[in-house]
C-alpha cells in the first residue's frame, strides 16, 4: 500500500472542487441520454431529429478541444476552469428561455454552449489534479477523480427521469416546462462554483504535470522520427475511438426508445426505461469500469478489449431480435462490457509518443466527434424501419474495435 496519502490538508478544498467537475460533467452527459424520447414526444420530432441533442453537444468537443488547449496556455489552467463552468452555466440558462419558447434550436444552442464548457472543464481536470498532493500519487488522484464521473453517469439519468420526465411521461400538454427548474438549477450551482473558483487559491500548472496527466514518463522520451500522421497505431486509435463514442452515444442516446418500443412488447413507461438507463446500464458501466481496472492487473488490456468488443458484436443482433426479456438483458451487458474501452482505446492509441504525446491526445480527443453524427444515423435507421433494426448498425463498429484490440494497436 502507498505511503503518500491521497492529498494534503492544504489542498483538500481544491481537490473536492476540481473532483467535483469530474461529477458535474457526468452528470450532464448522463441527462441527454433520457431526453430524446421525451422531445420526440413533446415536439413531435424524429428519433433521427433527437439525435441532434447528441450532436450539439459532441460538436462542441470538437469545436472547443484546440481552442480551449490554447486559452489554458495563453492564459492559464485556472482561468480555463472558470471558463469552462461559466459556458456551462450560460448554456443551462440558455435552456430556460429555450423551454419557455418550446424552440428545440434555442434548446441546441444552449447544449453547444454548454458542451463547449464541458469540453473546456474536460481539457484542464486532469493536469490540475497532478499538482494537488504528492507526485507519487497523482495517478491515484486522477483515478479517484474519475471515478466521480462513473458516478454521474448513474446520477445523471435518475435525476433527468425524476425531474423532467416526473410522472407526466411527457406528455405534449405539459410542453418542456418540467425542464425549467432543472436546467436553471444546474446553471445556479454551477455559477456559484465557478465563483468559488474565483476564490480559492490553486497552483500553477507546468509541462510535467500535463504529461504526466497524459502518460508521458518523467525521464521524457523522445518523440518517434516519423510524423504523427505516419503513426499507424495512432492513426488507427483515433478511428477506434470515434467508432466507440459513436456507438457508445448511440446505445445510450437510444436506450429509452429502445425499451418503449411497441414492436417490444415489454410496456414500459418512458419513466421506467429512464430509472433502468441509472440504476441498471450505467450502474453496470459504471461497474465495467471498475472491474476492468481489477482484470487489468491479471490480463493484457488488449485482450480484455478485445473479449469485451466480441461480446458486443454478438450480443447486438439478440438486443435487435426482439427476444423481449432476453434482449433487454442482451442491452444491459453491452453497457458492461462497453466500459473498458475509451480509457483503454486512448492508452493505446498514444502509446511510445514520447514528446507527441500531448497532441497525439488531441487526435484522439477530437475523434469523440462521432457521438455527434451517428446518433442522427441511428435513429433515421430506427425511423425508416424500427429501433431493433437500429441497434445492430452499431455492429462494424465494435467489429473494428475488435481488429484495433487484436492487431491495430501493436506500435510499429
């Protein structure tokens, strides 16, 4: 066991906030994943129309991933923090007006805001937590820190399906006025912490301790001859996260829709299906995770990746057989073994990068741009034919996760 305690008594309070961020931008993902059937119903709009709810949000990842990069250096970690929670507050006020008006473009243009915050808060969390305690235990920090995250995502759907979906199941009637009062909450706490930032004293961030957030060793490789772009493990790596987050946003995004189906049989209520997406498939992805970190120390990681993207790819026609009971069993363990994978895809992907690690990361980061287009993907599919039909178009993507664990992944 580690001599070096977690943190110190002198950084106990940044460390709650900086660990904090990790939870609320979980918890803000977790939400959209229970929003699109109630759009669908509330405004009278395809499944491919909902699935521009995931596309703002992930657009902005991509927008926001240089930029944000360049203001923390330009300006500093610190200061991107507050950045980043005050975009995220503007775009959950931004939803307020949005609801009032029952204008699903305002609404969209408050998530970009809001993800573009996100994106912002994503870049400058992990470098931060290096520095709050002892070097020999910053990667226990960043785990710790993480793992808030996992929790959000579990939190994220209860709290949407209890506040917004109620016990209305979103009927047109009720329009999106149940959103008000969460999203102008939201944009209350999270004014009030970045606030706090403004306050609390935090220290400064070096090159050391963003590659170290990045994986880069202290004895400082040297970066590989060959440009990033001839990097073919890199190269392949930011394809297999795209083909995760695309895939991952879609079994989430489409969960609800999934359940309610009529074609399923199961009658569940919109409210029902949001309960079982928190307490059971991210509770099960939010284990995945945790297990996966434990299977780690007795099994290559590129053989876990591999087992677990197989099992997705044949567990995915018996989700779309309509087996009912057995299929939505089917569904809950993709979110299992869906857990391991950007963590795992990521660390493989910027492998021996040596002095490139840091925008290799960049590369592999900007590939989450997946969750934004192939939702609307899915759901014209599930449109044209049925949501079983859509839940096996997610298939060549684990397929090629799979090729990366087997054989993409090897450094060359």
């Amino acid at each position: 066991m580690s001599k070096h305690k977690l943190t110190t008594k002198e950084y106990l309070v940044p460390f709650i906030l900086i660990s904090s961020l990790f939870f609320l931008w979980g918890s803000a993902h977790g939400m959209l994943d229970v929003l699109n059937a109630h759009f669908q119903t509330v405004l009278k709009i395809s499944k491919a129309e909902s699935g521009l709810i995931q596309f703002s949000v992930y657009m902005a990842y991509f927008t926001m991933a240089l930029p944000a990069g360049y203001f923390m250096r330009r300006f500093g970690y610190k200061k991107g923090i507050i950045l980043g929670l005050l975009l995220f507050s503007a775009g959950a006020y931004i939803i307020v007006p949005a609801s009032i008006l029952q204008s699903y473009y305002l609404f969209l243009g408050g998530l970009f805001i809001l993800g573009c915050g996100l994106a912002t808060l994503e870049t400058a969390a992990n470098p931060y937590t290096t520095k709050l305690g002892d070097k020999e235990s910053a990667e226990r920090r960043i785990n710790f820190s993480q793992s808030f995250n996992g929790l959000a995502w579990i939190f994220g759907p209860i709290f949407a399906t209890f506040f917004i979906l109620g016990g209305s199941e979103g009927k047109p009637s009720d329009g999106l006025n149940s959103m008000i009062a969460p999203y102008a909450g939201i944009g209350t706490v999270v004014l009030i912490i970045a606030i706090l930032y403004m306050f609390v004293k935090l220290p400064e961030i070096t090159e050391e301790d963003v590659d170290i957030a990045h994986g880069v060793n202290s004895s400082g490789q040297s970066a590989p001859a060959k440009s990033l772009f001839k990097t073919k493990h890199l190269i392949l790596g930011v394809i297999a996260q795209f083909c995760y987050v695309a895939a991952q946003t879609g079994v989430f995004s489409f969960f609800v829709n999934f359940l309610i189906a009529k074609e399923q049989h199961l009658d569940i209520s919109k409210s029902t299906a949001g309960y079982l997406l928190g307490f059971g498939g991210m509770s099960l992805f939010f284990i995945g995770r945790l297990s996966g970190s434990w299977f780690m120390q007795y099994f290559k990681p590129t053989k876990i990746l591999a087992f677990y993207s197989l099992m997705c790819v044949l567990l995915l026609p018996i989700v779309s057989a309509g087996l009912g009971i057995a299929s939505v069993v089917a569904l809950f363990m993709i979110f299992f073994f869906m857990s391991i994978m950007f963590p795992t895809i990521f660390a493989l992907a910027i492998k021996d990068l040596g002095t490139q690690t840091k925008k290799g990361s960049s590369f592999v980061i900007m590939s989450i741009v997946g969750g934004a287009v192939f939702p609307m993907f899915m759901g014209w599919i599930a449109d044209k034919w049925s949501m079983s039909v859509g839940f096996l178009v997610p298939i060549p993507l684990f397929a090629f996760i799979l090729y990366y664990a087997v054989k993409g992944h090897k450094v060359r």
